[in-house]
C-alpha cells in the first residue's frame, strides 16, 4: 500500500526527537552554521545534505537514518550515541521502543553495550544475561567494560530494575 492509498508515514518517535534537539544543540555547540554543516556532510562525508535539510533536521521535520547519523557523529566529532540519547545522564528519558520513560543512565550504560536495559534479580539469570549481552552486544577483540561478576554486583547495588 502506497502513501498516496492510505498509509501513513512513521512519524518522528522519541528517539529521533533527541536526534533533532542534539543535533542543534551540538552544531551551534561546535560554532557550525547549517550551511558549514551541510558543507561537511556533503564534501567530507559522502552525504549529499543541503542547509535546508540540516533545519528540517533540527526542526523534527526530516528523519535521520543510520548513514545520516553517522555521517552526522562524524561531521560534529561525537559518538552516535551523543546524537541518540539526552546530554546527560540524569532523570529520565524515552527511546523509541520502549514501554515508558527509563532512567537516563541505564540506558547510556545499555547504548554504551555495559549491560542490557532489563535484568533479572536472580543472581544466576542475571550472570547469563549479563554474559549473553557481552557476547552480542560487543564486537569479537574488544572486551567488556566489566566482568559479568562486576557488572552483576554493580546492578544488584541498584536494587531494582529499570521498570521497578
């Protein structure tokens, strides 16, 4: 089915929202103009973008994907992750996807691949996931941020899950 039949576009979600607002906040941040933005993008990123494609961008008005977020952490020198997720780790914020609002820091810690956004409170099923998550979640060479055994004792010390 066709737009022009019916179906609606994907609306911007949370997570593209945070794109739009770090996306503004990091370029006028660094001193860019939307046009030396776009200059970038387009002669040292391989992204053919426009001043105006960058305002429609930080207006919430363009979706981003995964080559434009790339590009786009290459053009302001960040991480992915400092487009995708708030400016700090306080309080709480929604990602697409997720049921409701979760603790800001949890989800660094789970876009940081330290250890998945839920867990168990069984000390054994938490190990397992922990030990799953690493394996999955982080490339072959590079090792985890800490071993199962930490990364259980510093979530148990949380004392709940994100969804508590």
């Amino acid at each position: 089915m066709s737009d022009s039949q019916g179906r609606r576009p994907n609306e911007i979600g949370p997570t593209g929202k945070q794109v739009s607002a770090n996306l503004h906040r990091l370029r006028t941040t660094r001193g860019l103009t939307v046009r030396e933005l776009a200059r970038r993008l387009t002669d040292n990123h391989g992204r053919s973008w426009t001043p105006g494609a960058v305002s429609r961008v930080e207006s919430g008005q363009r979706r981003v994907d995964a080559d434009d977020l790339m590009a786009l952490a290459l053009a302001l020198n960040v991480a992915p992750t400092a487009l995708l997720l708030p400016p700090d780790a306080e309080g709480e914020t929604q990602i697409t996807g997720a049921a409701g609002p979760l603790p800001s820091a949890h989800v660094w810690r789970w876009a940081d691949g330290q250890w998945p956004l839920t867990w168990s409170t069984d000390p054994e099923e938490l190990r397992r996931q922990l030990m799953d998550f690493h394996l999955t979640s982080r490339p072959a060479g590079l090792a985890p941020y800490h071993s199962a055994d930490d990364a259980a004792e510093k979530m148990r010390l949380l004392r709940k899950t994100p969804f508590d």
